[in-house]
C-alpha cells in the first residue's frame, strides 16, 4: 500500500459548542442569501485552468474577430496564474502541466511577450524537459495545426464519414458521451479541410525536434488495431471518396448547426462551443451569419472581468448551484414557505425540459424531462441535476404555483428512471454509454470520452427515489445493488464528478440510509471507518485531484470547506452525530468560517476529466457546509 504524501501538520481544534455552531450557520445562511439573483436562481463563476483563455484567444485569431483589448486583458489573467517554476497546472496546488504551459506560452507570444523574456523561457524549458511540443497532448497539436505549426499528418485521423455511421455500429457518434460527440462532430469537418491559418508567432522554442510517434499498430490488441485504423484513415484523406465526403460533410453540419442551444452554445461547454464556430467557418460560414453570431455572442456572457483581467469559464451551473443552494437553506432550518425558496423553485420549475435530447437515441419510448445543469441546454438534460432539484423541489411550498410542480416532479422521476442503465447504475447524460472501445482511439488521450454509470449520481438517483417513498421499486433496488457493488476495497466510493472518494462516500451513504440500509451495516461501518482514519489533523477532510491517478493521495490533501462538509453528511447519516470525528468536523467548519459568513475554497473539488480537468464550483464551499451545518446540528 503506497505511503500517503505528507500534509502539514495541525493542532486539533477546540470542537465548536453548539451556540459557536449555530452561529456559523446562521452567517452562513445570510450569506448565501445574499448571492441569490432576483429571479431566483444562484450561480456562482466555475473556474478551471487557463487552457480556456488560451483557447478563446487562438480560436478568435482563426475567426478574425480578436481584439487588443481581449487579449491584454487575457494574458493578464494568464500571467497572474503561472506557478513560481515557470509553469500552469490544471488546478490549484497541482503540479505543472505540459500541454496547458505549451498554450498559455503560445497565447502569451500572441498578447506580444517576448520569448525571451524570463517568465516565458521558464515556460519553454519545462516544456522542452517533459519532451517538447512532441510530447503535448493530441488537442494541443490539433490548435498547433490550425495555423500551421504542426503537420495535420501528425495528428490521428478523424474523418467525417464517421457521422453516417448508423447507431448499432462501434464507434458511431453515440458511443461517445455527449461531451465527447459533440467535440468530434465539428473535428471531423476541421480535420476534413486541414486550414492552416496564419499566426504571427513561431513556437520552435518549444519543439525538441525528435521523431513524432505513430499509434502504435498490431493485431494482437485493440489499441493496435486502432492504430491500423488511423493509418488506413490518413492514407484515405488523400484521396476521400468525393460524393461520400461531400454527403459526411453536409450531414456533419447539419448535425451541428441542429444542437445549437438557445444561447448559442454548443452543450454550454467550451470544447463543442469552439471546435463548432471554427467548423462552421471552414464550411463558409461568415461571422455575420446567425448561428456564428449568436455562437460569438453567446461566448461573451461566459466571460468574467475582474479588475483589468478577463477570463472565460468553460461551463456555467445555474441549475445545479440552485437546486443545492434550496437543499442547503432547508438544511438549515430555512422554513418550505420562505419566499427566497419560494421564488427559487418557481425559476427551476420553469427550467424544467420537455424537448428531446441525444438521449432519446438510447431511449426512444421514453417521455422528455428532466433538468439540464445551465441556463440553455435543453439538448442534454442530466441525471444528477434531475435527481438533486427533485429532492429540492421537495423542500419546498410554493402555494397556489406548487400545482405545476407535481407533474414535472413526475416527469422527472419517470424520465430518470427510464435513463437506468441495464447494469443497475446511472450516468449522467446517457444510458449504456459503456463501449470502452472509444477509450482506446488514438485522439483520446485527453478527457473521459464515454459516459458509464458512476456512484454519485447513483446515489443521487437512489436518494431521490428513496425519499419519493419508493426505495423498494425494482429501480432503486438495482440501483442499491450497483452501490453495494461498487463499493472499494478501502470502504469508499469513487467520486467521478467531484474529487474523489471524498465526494463518492459522501453521496453514497446519506443515499443507501435513506434508501433503508442500516447504519450498523457492513458496507456502512467500513464507509464510516475509512472516513475517520482519514480525517486530518484539524478536524476537517482533504483531497488532491492527484488521488485520481496517484493512490498515495486517496482521502489526503489539505482541509476544504466542501470536502469537510461530504464527510460530516456522511457521517450524520450513519448516525455518528454525536461521534468525536463529526464534533471535530463542525468545529473545523465554525472555525474556518469567515467574518462575513461565507468560506474560502482556492482548492478545485470539482471534477471535469478524472485526471485531466477540473473544476472549482464557487458555490460548493457554501452550500456544502450548510447541509453538513444543519444536518450535524439539527
């Protein structure tokens, strides 16, 4: 078993009486409030790693439309995020990152840093240590060829036939998450055109000049079939099939131009969103059309600007931020009639999706509902947000306008239901989404690509159905057993959207309690077990987003507010209320609070890609311990 790295050390602290407790809590429900926006809904920025800003830049540079302004105020935001080494990592506190330093040094040399000033020579000599341009990532080499600094023949292939792949067939468009799908889609039209815009700078100094490294090809295994596959593909982009080609194109873009949001967005995420605008410019689409206008404009409600910097979030959670926020206040004591839940729940009923999806594809008899996680995003609601504005709808009374809430409650339930994977667990978009062939692609060596069932939205799904009374439906008990599989060896859960087994325990189980597995349970008091042995010194609970690749690192990391908060819901749950362990927990809480009621978070504990991307929800630090607060207290 692997040595844990070592945390700096702490003094216990005193636990928090009941009144110091209390107090924190009720800054803390004022705080959070005050952040409710007048419609109703809370949503807090999500920031991640400076890939985004550096993206943004370049993909302006290819549509023509960057300014000076954008850029300075850019790179300002870029530069104040470089580690003292020279480098940008993926989160805060991590270790340096090739592919991330390789693009902010590229949009830096196209803000006017010079390369030889001392920040960027830094840069450049880690990336020449870790290998060079040659050892980046394949997106990375993918934004170098779009301005012709890097070979489209050094990049895997990926064709845009691959859309008139029908839905039975391996590795069509719908084997992919909807993430991953709709970020081919538009790669196949730029990979089919091979532009090879201008770009004012070089990036030589970042290049090792050694022999770029083909997938590898056998026949004795998948990954080397695929690479077979890539090399047939390259060698038929030389001479594609003309009709074919043109019909892959025309049915590509029409795809595309299809799953354009309401606020422009491709799936309110910034991979699609880009990789669309810079396909459907390759297409003859100029910036003026409707769909590129409302695409560019649509980028700009993204942007946060603080002071002279300027950055871009890659995703935004209204819907998600509310429906914790309403769960969050109920915890703590916030009556179902205020009307700061009422106006809350009123804004998500609204919110409600009654359009089909990609999701239909997996399930066509199933009837639209649901919630999706932002403002616009009506093709691809989601399981867990489904699943958490349920269980805050509930906390609820909304008076003479509750008589709209209890047919989308139904339709919610139904249609989560209905997304049930045939393994027993739910993902988060898509049902079955499993084909683990997509992984090993040559181009997939960034980011999850599928989809599989994962145990916090499980838990989540589990917990609403249990609360809704129908713990003993043939869903939930599959879905219970799925859990119960699940669990590691260590007694925790894998936390696939928030970092890590932290997150997974915490969801698991307040979610098997609730569903009536008992607290002296097995699966329970080994949960409880490893939540106590990993408790940190100060009474609060840690985890780096290195314990997603390095096991060293599994429940250790410094002391956050959120992370503190999933193992105090955990522990309350199993009835260790009145344990030393959740008494230490609260206390870390009230003593870490700030004056003003809300709390500190630098850490992400978030998570986009395990061991790729991650996310820093600037609402977790707040509503967490609210939920941990008042259900400890209560």
């Amino acid at each position: 078993m692997p040595v844990g790295p070592e945390l700096p050390s702490a003094v216990s602290p005193r636990p928090a009486s009941p009144p110091d407790a209390r107090e924190a809590l009720a800054r803390g429900v004022a705080f959070l409030r005050a952040q409710q926006a007048p419609d109703g809904w809370w949503k807090a920025p999500l920031d991640t790693n400076v890939t985004m800003d550096a993206e943004d830049l370049l993909m302006r540079e290819f549509l023509g439309v960057r300014t000076e302004r954008e850029t300075a105020a850019a790179a300002r935001w870029i530069r104040s995020q470089q580690r003292p080494d020279g480098t940008w990592a993926t989160f805060h506190g991590g270790p340096g990152d090739l592919s991330t330093t390789a693009e902010a040094w590229v949009a830096l040399r196209l803000a006017g840093d010079p390369a030889d000033a001392a920040h960027m020579r830094e840069a450049a000599a880690f990336v020449l240590d870790g290998g060079g341009l040659e050892a980046s990532r394949v997106f990375t080499r993918i934004w170098l060829a779009l301005f012709g600094l890097w070979s489209w023949d050094d990049v895997p292939a990926m064709v845009p036939e691959a859309v008139l792949l029908p839905k039975w067939f391996p590795l069509n468009l719908y084997d992919f998450a909807c993430w991953a799908r709709q970020t081919i889609a538009p790669l196949t039209i730029v990979g089919a055109y091979r532009p090879q815009r201008p770009l004012p700078v070089g990036v030589d100094e970042l290049r090792r000049g050694g022999p770029i490294q083909p997938p590898r090809r056998s026949l004795r295994d998948w990954p080397g079939r695929l690479g077979w596959l890539d090399h047939l593909l390259h060698r038929y982009e030389r001479h594609p099939v003309g009709p074919l080609r043109r019909m892959a194109l025309d049915r590509a873009e029409r795809w595309i131009v299809a799953r354009q949001e309401a606020d422009g967005s491709w799936g309110g995420i910034q991979p699609p969103w880009v990789y669309s605008l810079m396909a459907l410019s390759v297409r003859g689409y100029p910036n003026d059309h409707p769909v590129m206008r409302a695409g560019l404009a649509g980028l700009d409600t993204f942007i946060i600007e603080e002071g002279d910097q300027r950055r871009l979030e890659a995703c935004q959670s209204p819907v998600w931020d509310t429906a914790l926020a309403m769960i969050a206040l109920a915890d703590a004591g916030v009556p179902p009639d205020d009307e700061d839940l009422a106006r809350a729940a009123r804004w998500t009923l609204a919110e409600e999706v009654r359009v089909r999806g990609d999701w239909a594809v997996r399930r066509p008899a199933l009837e639209p509902g649901g919630w999706a996680f932002e403002f616009a995003n009506d093709n691809y609601p989601d399981i867990d947000d489904t699943a958490e504005v349920v269980l805050a709808l509930r906390r609820t009374r909304l008076g003479e306008a509750g008589a709209d809430a209890e047919p989308a409650i139904r339709r919610g339930i139904d249609w989560a239901i209905g997304m049930q994977s045939n393994d027993g667990g739910w993902g988060a978009f898509d049902a079955d989404n499993t084909r683990e062939l997509c992984v090993q692609l040559p181009f997939c060596d960034f980011g999850a690509v599928i989809d599989p069932p994962s145990a916090d939205v499980t838990a989540h799904v589990v917990e609403m159905l249990a609360l809704e009374g129908r713990a003993s439906d043939p869903a939930a008990q599959r879905g219970i057993r799925w859990l119960l599989d699940a669990q590691e060896a260590d007694g925790s859960w894998f936390g696939r959207w928030g970092i890590n087994h932290v997150y997974g325990t915490g969801a698991v189980v307040p979610a098997l309690v609730a569903a009536g597995i008992p607290a002296g349970d097995p699966a329970i008091r080994r949960a409880v077990d490893w939540l106590g042995a990993h408790q940190n010194a100060d009474g609060g609970w840690g985890e780096d987003a290195r314990s997603y690749v390095d096991p060293a690192w599994i429940g250790r990391g410094q002391s956050t507010a959120s992370q503190t908060a999933w193992a105090l819901l955990a522990l309350e749950a199993a009835g260790e209320r009145d344990g030393d362990a959740v008494a230490r927990g609260v206390a870390w809480l009230a003593a870490s609070q700030r004056p003003d009621g809300g709390w500190d978070e630098p850490q992400f504990t978030g998570t986009g890609f395990p061991g790729d991307f991650y996310i820093n929800y600037g609402l977790y630090r707040q509503v967490f311990p609210l939920m941990a607060l008042g259900r400890c207290l209560r």
